[in-house]
C-alpha cells in the first residue's frame, strides 16, 4: 500500500528535488567519463559514497566552474548554493534508516555552509574577475520611489 509523506509534496518543494538530482547526476556522468568506477546516477551511490565528504566538495567545485544551464550560461549564485545544499539532504534522507553509518550526513549543515561560503567567494571573484556588474541584481530604490511602494502596500 502507498503512503502520503507529511513533507515535500508541494510542487515546488517536487521541482527543486528533480532540479538538483539532474544537476548531481550531471556531475555524475562528467565524473564517469574520466573515471568509469564513478556512478552514473544519484540512485546509484552506496552508502559509502554518498557518506563521503570529498563527493560533495567535487560537486562544489563542478557546480563554481563546470555546471551550465540547459540554456547554455553558468547558474546563478543562489542556484548552485541550494543545489550543494540539497544534495547532502536528499542523501541523507534517501540513507536516513535505522542502524546506518551516516556519520557524515547526520549533521551536514557546518561543513556545508563552510563549502557554500567558498563557493560564494570564489563565484564572486569570478565575476569581478571577468569585470561583470555585481550589483546589477536588483534595481536600485531611490527616494522618488517611496511613494509608490508605500501606496501600493496599503493598497491605494
């Protein structure tokens, strides 16, 4: 008989899931390439691999210098933070059962946030390297501009 899960069925939650296992099982394959003993799937890792910390560093670095979109042009900074994220997560829940050795996975959040911090550092470098606007993100607010946002949030 199927079960209903309390959490991660909302259709976000769904698309980000599959964004990243594509995104990984891209770094898979890459990896496959130069080395054949590599898994070609996310589904395809042990508990052994999937409990190495050096996996995700690589993916780390895949994701700063390797990774494309499907449009062809790097992903965004916040994209290859929560991909690097959630692959440790999906991990972790996937080998999360009684009796198992995740020693790794049990806490990834500090480890992980120091290979996010490097990853933000080194994107941003990047890209003031390659001379791009880094603060081209959002438009800046001016004062003339407060009026409208103010009139818009009472609803007038």
């Amino acid at each position: 008989m199927g079960a209903i899960p309390a959490l991660g069925m909302a259709a976000a939650t769904v698309k980000a899931r599959n964004s990243t296992t594509a995104s990984f099982n891209s770094f898979l394959q890459d990896q496959h390439q130069v080395d054949e003993t590599w898994p070609v799937t996310m589904e395809s890792l042990t508990e052994e691999q999937a409990n190495d910390r050096t996996l995700y560093e690589r993916y780390a670095f895949w994701l700063t210098y390797t990774s494309e979109s499907s449009r062809g042009v790097s992903y965004s900074l916040g994209t290859i933070k929560s991909y690097a994220r959630s692959a440790a997560q999906i991990m972790f829940q996937r080998f999360k059962t009684p009796g198992s050795n995740l020693s790794m996975l049990e806490a990834p959040g500090n480890w992980m946030t120091k290979i996010v911090t490097n990853m933000e550092r080194l994107v941003m470098q990047r890209e003031f390297e390659e001379g791009n606007d880094l603060s081209s993100e959002s438009p800046a607010i001016h004062l003339c501009h407060l009026g409208a946002i103010g009139a818009a949030l009472s609803g007038v």
